[in-house]
C-alpha cells in the first residue's frame, strides 16, 4: 500500500491517518474532510470528556480501545501541549435501586483493565462532591477532559509534516474503484485517488459505504444531545465530573455534570431523535436526512420496544423544568434559573435492521476497503487506538 484515500477529517480519519503514516510503511496518503475545518462535527461537538472504558462490556472492541486509547490520548497530549486534566469523575447511585448496577459497572471497570476503582459511600462521595446526593459512588480516577479541538490541530500539523495531504471543503461525490485502487470526486475540489480507501465518514459512513458499493445493513439515525451551562455563580455545584448510573440497555450516559477545560460547567446531554445528521440547533432539518431515517425499518422497531425512552428523552428536549428536574436527581441544590443555553452534539449511532443499538465499534473490510461504521462516543478519546487498530486489519500496524 503506497497511497490509501481517507474519508472523514473527524478525529477517527486522523487518528488513523496519523497512525498509518507514523508506522513508516505508507510513504503519503490524502485525507479528504468536506467542512472546511478538520473535526467539525462529533469530534468538537461534544462535552470534551476523556472517557477512560468504564461502562462498555469486557471483551468488546469498544472496551479495548477506549481503555488503551486515553492512555495513548492523555500521552499525546502532554507531547503536543494539548489542554488536559485528569480530573477523575464520580458515578453515583441516587438510591438504593441503583446501587447493584453500579457494583456491575464496577466490575466491568475492573475486567477492563481499569486503575484506581474506588467504592464511595455517602460519606466518600461528599468528600470529594459536596453538593451531588446519592447512597454511593464509584470514583474513576483516570477520567478527565481535554481540547479536543487542539487534539485535531495537533493532528492535522502532524499529519502534514509526515507528508500527508489533508484537503477540506472536499465533500465526496461519487467512489469509483479501478484496478489500481479508487477515485473519489468531490462536490469542487476535484478528483482523487488512492489504492486503498478507509472510511471515517461518522455521521454519513453509511452512505460513503453506500457510494463504495457495500451494503453495511446498519444505518446511521442521528440523535442530538443537547446541554444547558451552568451560570457562574453556579458552577461551585460541581468540582469535576458528576455522572448518574446509566441503564445497560442504551449506549447513552445519561445527563451529567461535566467541568470544562476553559472554565466552566456543562450538564446534559439528553439524547433526540435529530431532525438532520448535522443538526446542532432544534430548528435545523434536512429532507433527505429525515426520509432517509423515517423509511428505515430499525428506526421504527427500536421506537416501538423503547416508547417511553424515547417520549421521556423528547419531552425533556421540549421542557427546561423537566431537564433541570433529571439533574437534580445527581445535585438537588441546581436550580432552573442556574442552567443557561448551551450548545449541542449529534451522536452518529447506528442501528440494526432489528431496531437493536450498535452497541460497539464496527469496522467492515473489505479487499481494498476498510469501513469504520459504527464509532460514536468514546471514539474521541478512543481515537489513535481505533486508528492502530485499522492499521492492525490492514496489514500496516
């Protein structure tokens, strides 16, 4: 392989490029990102955690990954300079029903190679969280947060130095595969071409598989997190990370607390049906989007077993009581007034034809193409370990 052809300039499609051209056995390769900035979308559109592994099942890639890749993360970014802590981060329990759960997150935690695992009482949690209330917690010291806009500069300078060509405002059009390897065309900036392609479209890798002739059955329906700020004179609620137990049966967190690395304090996300793959405001909608995700059976399967996920989840988007209601559970002195308008991410979750949530990382190979078709959070943090693992499937790790 002399001269693969990328896909998607999110943190995935550099995390990879940086890994292939950093194992010295791809002399260039091109990196084609539509927007005209590197890391536009869930890379930089999201609560900026470093997520150290703790929730995903033992044995999974996901699990793997993220584990391996805050370590191989936090390193880089005390090379490169990037914003970072780790901070450590709090699960609580609020009730006595939720405390089983949270011993089976501790477990999980464990089998997946975690460090430092800490059982909190009431008592312990206070210690380190004064205002958040719960029966008991779980510490997980390795978590932090991080710039990860600075991450994707980092990266994309990088990439460059290592004789990479990043191209944005570079929207593909059309894959044709020839016998030397592939040719995209973009929308203006013209053709290119490569001898392998590796897709890290995220919230459009579906299509782009759809474009290569591969039918990845999954398909991409977005869901949009929405987050409230805490006002400043809030933000004394909360020293760190503040997180609820999360119900096993969805890949979502649930609303939290989440210290920012340039000051400040956000709680959310929610998680919406979104009315568009880019939709980072509620007034935001794309025809093509909607119909592409209305006529998929598994949408409509997955709303039929999960009603009242998905009415709860709909009604909080629309009430700012109700929000402000499901993160007094973690913090009961926040008040409505404490939350002001904060931004939004679109997570690129895909879904079965069964109406199941992908719960793990998926990468489809194929004879000279590797698809990344599932990676939603933690791909960020896990994101130079998910590119050595594209590099392992190929041959060039």
């Amino acid at each position: 392989m002399k001269s693969p052809l990328i896909i998607g300039g999110g943190l995935v499609g550099l995390g990879t490029a940086w890994q292939l051209l950093r194992s010295g056995r791809v002399p260039a390769l091109t990196l084609l990102e539509k927007e005209a900035r590197v890391g536009s979308h869930q890379s930089t559109h999201n609560s900026g955690v470093l997520h150290a592994g703790l929730y995903y099942k033992p044995g999974s890639l996901k699990a793997r990954l993220a584990v391996e890749g805050i370590r191989e993360m936090t390193a880089y970014c005390r090379e490169k300079n990037v914003p970072h802590e780790i901070c450590g981060k709090v699960v609580v329990a609020v009730d006595e029903a939720e405390v089983a759960r949270l011993r089976e997150l501790e477990a999980r935690g464990k089998a997946n190679g975690l460090a430092g695992l800490r059982w909190l009482d009431r008592d312990g949690l206070q210690a380190l969280e004064p205002h958040a209330a719960g029966v008991a917690a779980l510490h997980v010291p390795e978590e932090g947060i991080v710039d990860y806009a600075a991450v994707c500069e980092a990266l994309h300078a990088d990439i460059t130095a290592m004789n990479g060509r990043v191209v944005t405002g570079a929207r593909v059009a059309s894959l044709r595969e020839t016998t030397d390897g592939w040719v995209a065309a973009t929308t203006v900036a013209g053709e290119f071409t490569g001898d392998f392609l590796i897709n890290c479209a995220g919230l459009q890798s579906d299509r782009v598989c759809r474009l290569a002739g591969v039918d990845p059955r999954d398909r991409i329906v977005p869901f949009r997190g929405e987050y409230y700020k805490l006002r400043p004179e809030a933000t004394r609620l909360v020293q760190n990370l503040i997180y609820p137990v999360p119900d096993p049966k969805f890949p979502f967190l649930g609303v939290h607390f989440t210290r920012l690395i340039h000051g400040g304090v956000e709680a959310g996300p929610n998680a919406v049906l979104a009315f568009a793959r880019e939709a980072y405001r509620k007034t935001q909608f794309d025809l093509r989007d909607m119909a592409d995700a209305l006529a998929f059976p598994g949408l409509w399967k997955f709303l039929a077993r999960h009603p009242r996920m998905a009415w709860d989840e709909g009604i909080r988007s629309l009430s700012k009581k109700l929000f402000c209601k499901s993160l007094q559970r973690l913090v009961p002195g926040l008040r409505e007034d404490d939350l002001a308008p904060g931004g939004a991410g679109v997570r690129a979750q895909a879904i079965s034809q069964d109406g199941e949530l992908v719960q793990d990382f998926r990468l489809l190979k194929g004879v000279r193409a590797l698809h990344v078709v599932n990676a939603p959070s933690p791909a960020a943090t896990a994101s130079l370990a998910i590119g050595r693992e594209v590099a392992a499937r190929i041959g060039l790790s």
